[in-house]
C-alpha cells in the first residue's frame, strides 16, 4: 500500500504548474472539473474528451470563464505545433486504448512549445477504494501499460522527465447513491453491471468510507509525472 503525504491533487498541481496565462488543453476531461478549476487560476483552458455524453455535461455545467469544450481523441489533437503551454492527462491516461497510448504522448509532444510540461496523475491499482470497484471494472492491466508507455515517451529526445511524485488524495463522496450514479455516469456501459451488484457495492462502500462533514471520504493513492518538452 502507497504511504506518501495527503494532498488534494488541486494543491499537488498548482505546486508545480504556472496557471496565470497558461495556454492548457486538458485531455479527458469528463465533466469539465478540472477545466473549470484551472479556469479560475487564471488559465485559457480547452477541455477534450472523445465520448459525446462526458462533454454534454461539461457544457451543462455553469462556466467558470472563457473555457471551451472540443471532442477529440489524444492520439489526435485539434493544436498547431508548439501552441500548448502545459498538457494535462488528469486520471484519464489509462483510458486511452492501450495501442494508442504512445501515439497520444508524441502528439502531446507536438503541441507543446519547447520548456512546456506535460502533467500526468494517475490512479494507481491499490487501496480501499480500487478494490471496491475492481468487480465493476478491472484496471490494473491498463494503467499498469499507461504507466509503461510514459517511461517510454520521457526518453530525453522530446520529452524530458521532471518528476515522479507519489500521494494519497482525499477524495470525498456525498452518498453511496452518488457513488454509484457516478461510476455510470462515466460509462454507462456500466449501468447493468453496477445494477447487478449494488447491494454488495453498497456493503463495501459504507465498510470503506470514512464518514465526517456529512460526506463519505476515501484516499486514493496516486502519482503524477510531469514531464517536460524538450
């Protein structure tokens, strides 16, 4: 199990990300979160994400500025060469289809000037929370190659490591309910599978949650790589 120090990845990111200004693409965006967060630092920040329903509710959500919202896949970025200040794959790496996870960090390398970073956070396959939707979902073969292919991609020709930072991120659920509407939400191909187990999702969400504030609270270990184009 990862021991490291607990932050909020928000905190982990702005520790080592120059926002005010920053021209930032964030790849996989879900509901736009992120977007909206790095919005308000002071970034001009498009959001892309391949899957239609993920941007209807980025879009849905109220705008925190002058964000945009583009579908397109990583492997295929809607950038001029060298256009990017930072490229941002928040927990969203290892969805990229294993065959294209390569082609996805060459074309990260493309949009990004010279000096400009690239950041990676992913989840890694551990914890209590993991193991609760690991019936729902196996990951670990998939973010084990995520992680593989940007060993590969920070090889010092384009892309230059920086650092490897590993912690555990609070992470807050308001009710089991959300919880589970959550994990469909993200890919509704879940629905019947969630549906079929949700009483012994339901038993193991209320074992593992920390309850405080009203709220359920889990950590999840995670590590950001950030590297930089050279």
């Amino acid at each position: 199990m990862t021991q490291g120090p607990l932050e909020k990845h928000t905190a982990v990111l702005r520790d080592r990300l120059s926002l005010a200004g920053a021209r930032v693409a964030d790849i996989g965006c879900g509901d736009g979160g992120l977007v909206r967060a790095l919005t308000r630092s002071g970034a001009a920040v498009v959001g892309i994400d391949p899957q239609p329903h993920q941007l209807a509710r980025a879009q849905a959500a109220p705008a925190a500025g002058s964000e945009r919202y583009c579908a397109a896949e990583g492997q295929a970025l809607p950038f001029d060469d060298a256009s990017l200040d930072v490229v941002i794959y928040f927990n969203a790496l290892h969805h990229v289809p294993v065959a294209d996870q390569e082609a996805a960090l060459a074309e990260a390398a493309r949009v990004l000037h010279q000096g400009g970073q690239l950041y990676i956070q992913e989840p890694l396959a551990e914890g209590v929370f993991f193991e609760m939707v690991r019936p729902i979902e196996d990951e670990t073969e998939v973010r084990t190659r995520a992680y593989e292919a940007l060993q590969r991609a920070a090889d010092g020709r384009t892309l230059a490591a920086e650092e490897e930072y590993v912690y555990r991120a609070p992470h807050r659920q308001a009710s089991f309910e959300a919880f589970r509407d959550g994990m469909i939400a993200v890919d509704p191909a879940r629905r019947p599978l969630v549906e079929a187990r949700e009483e012994s999702l339901r038993q193991s969400f209320m074992a593992a949650g920390e309850q405080r504030d009203g709220a359920f609270w889990f950590e999840i270990p995670s590590r950001l790589n950030l590297l930089r184009r050279v």
